[in-house]
C-alpha cells in the first residue's frame, strides 16, 4: 500500500475549538495547515496561500460554505484544488447540495480520522 503524502490543506471554520481541534489533527498527520474563522478571511488569504484541500465548515455567519466553494471555484489558481465539505448535517440531501455547490466531497462532523487516512490515500 502507498503511503499517503502529506498536503497542503486551509480549513475554514468559524468555531474556533473545532479550527484549533481540526488543525491539531491534521498537522499530527504530517500535513502543513493554516485556518481561518470565515469565508471573507479565506479569500483574502488564499491571495498569498495555495493549498491542495480546503475543508470548509457549511455553517457559518456571514458566507456559508456554500457561497464560499461557488466563489473559489471560479479562480483559476484554485482549479486543482480539492474541496470538503464539513457539517453536522448527514442526510442525502445535504451531501447532494454540498456536491452541486461545488465541493468534491461531504464529511459529517465530528470527522473520523479513518475517513480522513482514506482521503489522503485516494489523493495520493
């Protein structure tokens, strides 16, 4: 089995515990990560930062997640760039608008970290 490499990764999360939680695991795992509270500060932020992923919180003042991704998706710089959605919300339903909003893929919080070692090998 190839052993999963390390990316670039911003998460956008306006909960500052689940930002702190979400970076600390991430960075254990041997990925660069930076984090920002909303999705006004991740667009200013992505003029000097190039992440590979972006894990976007749904649920947020100001922006959703959901503006967000539709946003990015129209920068050149970030076509390559792979999208997930985090949320406490699991049906169908919200995996589809997730989908159609442009994210790649829909991850229900509290995110598992097998789920996550699975990401990064598919990415690999």
């Amino acid at each position: 089995m190839v052993e999963p490499r390390n990316f670039r990764i911003l998460i956008v999360e306006d909960q500052r515990p689940l930002r702190i939680v979400m970076t600390r695991l991430l960075q254990k795992m041997g990925h660069e990560v930076q984090a920002v509270a909303g999705g006004a500060e991740a667009i200013k932020f992505l003029d000097t930062y190039h992440p590979e992923l972006i894990f976007s919180d749904i649920s947020m003042p100001e922006m959703t997640g959901y503006e967000l991704v539709r946003q990015l998706r129209q920068r050149d710089d970030l076509e390559n760039t792979y999208f997930v959605a985090m949320t406490g919300l699991g049906q169908q339903s919200d995996h589809d608008q997730a989908i159609q909003s442009g994210f790649n893929e829909h991850m229900v919080k509290p995110i598992d970290i097998n789920r996550l070692q699975e990401l990064f090998g598919r990415l690999s």
